[in-house]
C-alpha cells in the first residue's frame, strides 16, 4: 500500500511540474549543445543555433548565456551584453553568467560592471579560479595591488597551475618592491610555463634578482628560455634536472640548417672544471645529435672567470655558468 501511495505522490508531483521539467530538458539540451560548439570552435552554427534559440525560448537562461558567448568569441561584445544581461537577470545565482557578463564589460571598456560582475560570481561561488583572477586583472589595473594579490594568491591556490595569476603575482611583488617573495613567485611560474614570451620576460627579471636558475639564450632567430646546466657538485658530470634542456638546444640547433652551436662554460677561479664541464655538454649533445658532431657543429670555450651579464639595464656577475649561442661555419 505504502508503494502505491509513494508512486501516485510522485506521478503528480511529476504532472504538475511538466513545465519544470521541459524548462530543464531544454537547459540541459543547449548547454551540451553550446559546449559542444564552444570546444570544436564553431563559432558561426553556435551562433546560428541559438540566435533561433532564444527567439523559439526567450525566458531560457542558457539560450541567452550561450548566445551572448557566441557573439563574444566573433568579438562582438557591445551585442553580446544584453543577452548576458538577461541570462544573469532569469538566473542570477549561476556564477558564470555573471563572469561572462564580467568578460563582455571588459571588452567594452566598462571596468567597474567588468568589477561588480565578478564580485557577483564570487558571491555565487568564491572558489571561481577565473572570476577571482579576472577580478585581479581588472584591479592590477585600477593600481590596487594588495587586493589583486590576495585574488592572484587565491586562485593560485585552487589552481597551482593559473598562468594569469602566478604571472600577474609576480609583477605586483615586483612594484611592491617584496624582492624574496618575488623571486620564488618568478621562479613558480617558470616552473609552470618554461616556454613562450611571458617566460622570457620572467627569466630576465629573475636574472635582474641575481637568481639565474633559468636564462634565455638566442639560437639563430629563436631566443629558448631553458633551466640552468647543472652539475654534481665539485664534478663535470651533468646533474638530471639539466638533461632535457640540452635535449631542446640538440633539437633547435639540429633543425638548422646552418649554424656552428657556441658552448660557452664559466667557472670562477677553476679553469680546469670549465674545460670539462664543457666537454660534458659537448658529448651530450653529440651523443643524441650524432649530426651535429658529424658535421662538427658544436664548439666549446671555457674560462676561470665570472660571466659579466647587463640584464634589463642591471651589471651581474655569474661565478659559474653555461652560455649557448650559434655563430656561422668558418
């Protein structure tokens, strides 16, 4: 009896929610419909699609949402805001609408909306990595430094992996002139992302802080940022960590069709240690490029002095260290 009862409750709890329910099929219909196209970058039946869906559904929250996202990836975000508008205005407690509202401010040169949307999709969901980092774009900008840190630090914390906040971070340390924190904040974001324009400009201001546990180095046209050559204390032997960056030289260097790779060892006071290290590095590579050596490509110097570096309008000295760069054949 008591199962006869539960089952007429529920079919007229189902009957008179069939609107409810129509209205969450449809959600569910244009959200895998709208990530679908999101991800596959089709942009333009994206925007087809649900032009026709808010006007067949135009109380839909997710047909606005994803419309309006549509028109922000084609860079038309003036026309995006009011369909993001809307999509936060019919349901205001998804955070998200509010971020992408966020974003088409932003756009549009509006940053204190751009502001207030993010602080409203942080209101809805505090751990949103990219409302929080958004936030302390929109911050770094106003000057506002010591609350853009706390949001870079947060997301950082959810996410240790967030480009925009380990970068940004480090910059605003860099201009609160906090030299031991922004020296590990660079340092964490070149362990993240070793590669790219952002890394090269982080490897510089760490060299400018007298740490040189990256550098760059210019092969031909390319400039690699790579890790420093490391070796066993006291020996010639190359340490681990040291490996797959002259695994990437080997391979840049290997791509070329012309170039002689400069191999350049400082070792302050032990000219002796600079020669073998030198001659480590040389083997290396020559061992995984055999062409390289075949073709005699690589060249090794070496010195008992410290490598006098300028660095971002800065004079360092290095007491040991490894300099690549390519010259052409004799």
């Amino acid at each position: 009896m008591l199962r006869i009862v539960t089952l007429l409750a529920s079919m007229v709890l189902l009957l008179g929610g069939c609107a409810a329910v129509e209205d969450f099929g449809s959600s569910l219909k244009y959200n895998i419909q709208g990530e679908f196209y999101l991800q596959e970058n089709k942009y333009a039946e994206g925007r087809e699609t649900f032009l026709q869906a808010v006007q067949a559904d135009p109380y839909n929250p997710e047909a606005h949402y994803y419309y309006g996202r549509f028109l922000l990836a084609d860079k038309k975000a003036r026309q995006a805001l009011p369909y993001l508008e809307k999509a936060a205005g019919l349901n205001p407690k998804r955070g998200a609408y509010h971020f992408w509202l966020g974003v088409a401010y932003g756009e549009v040169g509006d940053q204190a909306q751009e502001r207030q949307s993010y602080r409203q999709a942080l209101a809805q969901d505090e751990s949103h990595v990219q409302a929080l980092t958004y936030l302390g774009n929109n911050l770094l900008k106003a000057g506002e430094y010591e609350e853009a840190l706390a949001l870079y630090q947060k997301a950082v914390e959810l996410w240790h992996y967030t480009p925009q906040a380990l970068y940004n971070r480090a910059v605003i340390l860099r201009k609160l002139q906090r030299v031991p924190e922004e020296r590990v904040a660079w340092l964490q974001y070149l362990r993240a992302y070793p590669a790219g324009a952002f890394a090269r400009v982080a490897t510089e201001r760490l060299n400018s802080l007298d740490d040189h546990s990256f550098r760059n180095h210019r092969l031909g046209v390319r400039t690699v940022t790579l890790t420093d050559i490391g070796f066993v204390p006291f020996t010639a032997e190359l340490a681990e960590y040291a490996l797959p960056s002259l695994d990437l030289v080997g391979t840049v260097v290997n791509n070329m069709k012309s170039g002689v790779l400069q191999v350049v060892v400082y070792q302050l006071n032990n000219r002796e240690l600079a020669r073998k290290r030198a001659l480590s590095i040389r083997n290396y590579i020559q061992e995984s490029f055999p062409a390289l050596k075949r073709h005699k490509r690589i060249r090794i110097s070496w010195f008992d002095v410290a490598e006098q570096r300028n660095v971002l309008g800065r004079k360092v000295s290095v007491d040991e260290s490894v300099r690549f760069f390519l010259t052409q054949a004799q």
